[in-house]
C-alpha cells in the first residue's frame, strides 16, 4: 500500500506519496498527472517516490535515441517510455525515482507571476539533494560537466554518462548518485530524478555502450526520508520542525 505523509509548512504542505513498486507503463504519465494537477491548483506540492516492477528506459523529451539503444531494448524486451521532462536516457528498475511537482517560495508569494528556467530550480533544490545523501552518511557535490546535448549520440544516449552541473555525484569517487531532469512552467515545474541502488540486472554495455560503476550502498528507507525532510525545506522553508510531521497510510 503507497504510504502517505504531510510536512506542514506554514499554509503549504510537501505531500510524500510512496507508491512503492508500480509497472513500467503507468509512471510517466503517474508523474505528468501529478504536474498537470498541481498547475491547475488542485494539489499541493508532492513527491512521489516509487521502484520499477521491471527494467525499462525512460529517455528526455527532445532525445535522440541512438539505434544501438533501440534494436539492444528490443531485443532484451526492455520497454522505452518518452519522459515528460529533458536530459538523456536512463535505464531503470534497479533504482529508486523521485517525482518532485512544486514551486519555489518567491513564486509562491509574488503578486505577479514570471516563467521559470529549468538552471534557476536546479540551483534552488541542490543544497536540499546534497543535503539528503549526507544525512545518510553519503558525501555528495554536484557534477561538474556541461549538460549533454539530447542530440548527440557520443555518450550512447545515457544520462548517467555524463556528470552535469545538474546531477549529484559522490564528493570523493566522482560517481553519479543522481540523475535529474526538469519540465518548467509559469506555474510551477516537475523534477524526476532516478537514484541507483544496485547494479542492473540487464546488460548495460549492450545498451549504451559502456558498463555503469556499482553504487555506494544507501539505506532506501533513510533515503526517502532524507529527501523528503530536506525538499520540504527548499519549497516551503519557513517549516519548523520534524513534529510538524503527520502521517497516515
């Protein structure tokens, strides 16, 4: 059963929604949904965490797919979903993904409204991602390279090829903890984000090229918390503290 909690933050509320393992064909429209809903004003900001029932790739909405990427997920029966945010492809279902639908506080409070850039929210959630993977004892910074091109076909078409400026990596070994991705609007954005939590269990050299280096070991349960205390903070940070916290099944 999807777990249920709410973060009181001084009239807003961060919504956690932990759907547990749910299909490949239902959690990118699950994630849009979630946008679209809190565009119209129906909900409030929430993030959705979830694994996938069976590997499957997601690949950003302006990518070009390399065929090698294409003919090796045909082959191993390995479905390709469009995500509604950009970046690169990244393969799933040994992962954990976040769904993050928000706004940030000076949007929140301006009489007027101005259109978001994907590099001002990045910017605004970082502290609150590196700040979760160090509360479960992982020291993180964020990457240090250009964002890839969707359209190059350089790096296999996969996002965790490339440690951009909007990922977080391992402060120490250089490895990419998190891959992100954003879709912005005048009336709030979605970041989804996929976290490794083992090694795939399909071929990843077979698919884009090039073997993926094991993740560190994360607590999954301390993780999600961590996330959702540190998020919290970021969209509505005049939260207090962690008795605010009610939660329901």
């Amino acid at each position: 059963m999807a777990g249920r909690s709410g973060l009181s933050a001084g009239g807003s509320c961060l919504r956690l929604l932990k759907e547990g393992v749910c299909p490949p064909e239902v959690n990118m429209g699950r994630d849009l949904a979630l946008f679209e809903a809190f565009e119209r004003g129906e909900i409030p900001p929430t993030l959705r965490v979830y694994e996938w029932a069976s590997p499957a790739i997601t690949y950003g909405y302006a990518q070009r797919l390399p065929h090698r990427l294409i003919q090796t997920a045909q082959e191993l029966g390995i479905p390709l979903f469009r995500r509604p945010t950009g970046g690169k492809a990244v393969l799933h279902g040994h992962d954990l993904t976040l769904a993050l639908v928000g706004d940030l506080p000076h949007q929140q409070e301006a009489d007027f409204r101005t259109r978001l850039y994907p590099r001002q929210v990045y910017l605004w959630l970082a502290p609150a991602l590196v700040e979760a993977f160090r509360q479960v004892g992982i020291p993180a910074r964020l990457g240090n390279a250009p964002a890839p091109d969707p359209l190059s076909l350089d790096d296999g078409g996969d996002c965790f090829a490339t440690p951009a400026h909007t990922d977080i990596v391992h402060a120490e070994t250089g490895v990419k903890l998190m891959g992100c991705a954003l879709r912005v609007s005048e009336r709030g954005f979605l970041m989804q984000a996929s976290i490794p939590l083992r090694l795939p269990v399909v071929p990843v050299e077979a698919i884009f090229g090039h073997p993926h280096p094991p993740p560190p070991p994360l607590p999954k349960e301390a993780l999600i918390r961590a996330f959702f205390s540190c998020l919290a903070r970021a969209i509505a940070p005049q939260s207090t503290s962690a008795s605010d916290v009610a939660k329901s099944s």
